[in-house]
C-alpha cells in the first residue's frame, strides 16, 4: 500500500492531494510572527517563546508557537478582501524553548468559515459548522488508516466545543470553533472552525500500524436509521462501545 515507505513527504503529498481535492487551498506562512500572539491564548506559556536578538521589525520577532494566529491573519486579510468563503490548510513547524533547548514540532492546521454552499436558485446559503470541520478531520485519519482513536471534549483556551483525538496518550487531533474575543483580535466577525493535528504523532502512530487486507463482500451493505432519545450527558462512544459489544463482526 501506499505506507510502505513511511516519510513526511509521502504522507504530506497524499492528505495535501485529499484536501486540494475536497476545496481547501494550502497556504505557507512565515515562522516569524509577533511576541504579544502568544499572550492570546492562555494555554500557550510565553517563556517558551524563541525570540530573534535582532529582528527586522516588530511583527516579526518571534518563533510562533502555533500555526494558529498567521492563519487567522489571512483569513482577516481575505474577507477585507470580500473572499469570506475559506477552507485553508497548512503544513508548517512550531517552535518552543523548554529547559534550555530549542524544539520543533510539525503540525497541520486546517481553517473553515463562511459558507459551506453557495446560493443558487434552487437552494439557500449553509454556514459552515463544527460538523464540517469533524468531517475534514476524520477524512484525514480515514485517508491514513488510522482509527483505533479515543475522544473526549477538552476545554481549550481560544477554542470551544473542543474536541481531541487520541492514541493510548499521544494526542493526534484537537479541533472546535474559535472563541470570538479570539476573533476580535483579528477583526474577523464571522465564525471561524479550527483543527490542529500533531504531525509528529500521526507520522509516529502510522509507523507502527500494521495493515491488513480482506476480500471485498460479495453483499451489499444495509442501512438502517436508528432514532434514540437519550441524556444529553450520553456521548456517542458509549453508544458505539454498547453496540460493538452485542455484535462487531457484521455492524
């Protein structure tokens, strides 16, 4: 298959080539950004910062410590630009200084907002929503065979209704809608959904996946709708592990 030689580039040109093919467009920013970003988002920690000795200018002083803020100044820059409709996407590195030692971690940003169809005669506008950008996020980890994740909501500074993906306790993926005193800070008065995926951990789980294959059915498959009335507090894992326990051969 196509993970028999596992590197960034393979991997990084097959989910690029998915998400170019489902309407994102990629954009590369620069590493350098600006000291004050880091103070937005309460669970960055500034002493981590990697800061230039002599830098060219203000907004460019800084090693950034998320993909997040250049991502969001190009959203800004595209709506004052009357282009509001945006699904982004970006391979880049992260920089942070721990006990003395400069590290650098890959990651992958993706960015929604606007809306998700356009108007026409025959349909109204669809806002883009949390669901969308879930649907992104697991068609990347589908896309690479990855599946055996756990997930729990997590509350997140900048970000709510978070959600993050796990592997044992690497986590892979946290994704939710960027908080508007965020926004604000970008001028961006319009919804915006955001995913982070830890590159380094997805290269370092497909390393020890091991894939197999089986015959494709000779049935078709069944779909059956199934309408619960459940507690809010029921998340849908248990749900699916209920399921899984009566029959996992067949469902």
């Amino acid at each position: 298959q196509y993970f028999s030689d596992i590197n960034h580039e393979n991997i990084r040109n097959i989910v690029s080539d998915l998400l170019s093919n489902n309407g994102f467009s990629e954009i590369m920013n620069n590493s350098l950004t600006q000291l004050n970003y880091t103070s937005l988002i309460k669970d960055l920690n500034c002493s981590e910062n990697v800061t230039l000795i002599n830098p060219l200018s203000q907004e460019l002083n800084t090693m950034r410590q998320s993909l997040i803020f250049s991502g969001l100044e190009n959203i800004s820059y595209n709506i004052n630009r009357k282009n509001k409709d945006l699904k982004l996407y970006e391979f880049g590195k992260t920089y942070h200084r721990i006990n003395g030692d400069n590290i650098e971690n890959l990651r992958l940003m993706l960015l929604l907002t606007g809306n998700h169809t356009s108007q026409s005669w025959d349909s109204s506008i669809i806002k883009v929503n949390f669901f969308n950008l879930k649907e992104s996020v697991e068609h990347i980890l589908s896309r690479l065979g990855i599946n055996d994740l756990t997930s729990q909501v997590k509350s997140m500074s900048g970000i709510s209704e978070g959600i993050v993906y796990k592997h044992k306790k690497d986590q892979i993926v946290c994704f939710g809608k960027v908080e508007k005193q965020l926004l604000n800070n970008f001028d961006i008065k319009q919804q915006v959904f955001y995913a982070d995926f830890n590159w380094d951990n997805v290269l370092k789980l497909l390393k020890n996946t091991k894939f197999k294959y089986e015959e494709v059915s000779k049935f078709p498959s069944v779909k059956r709708d199934l309408s619960l009335l459940i507690d809010k507090n029921i998340q849908f894992k248990d749900l699916l592990q209920i399921a899984l326990e009566t029959e996992k051969h067949i469902l």
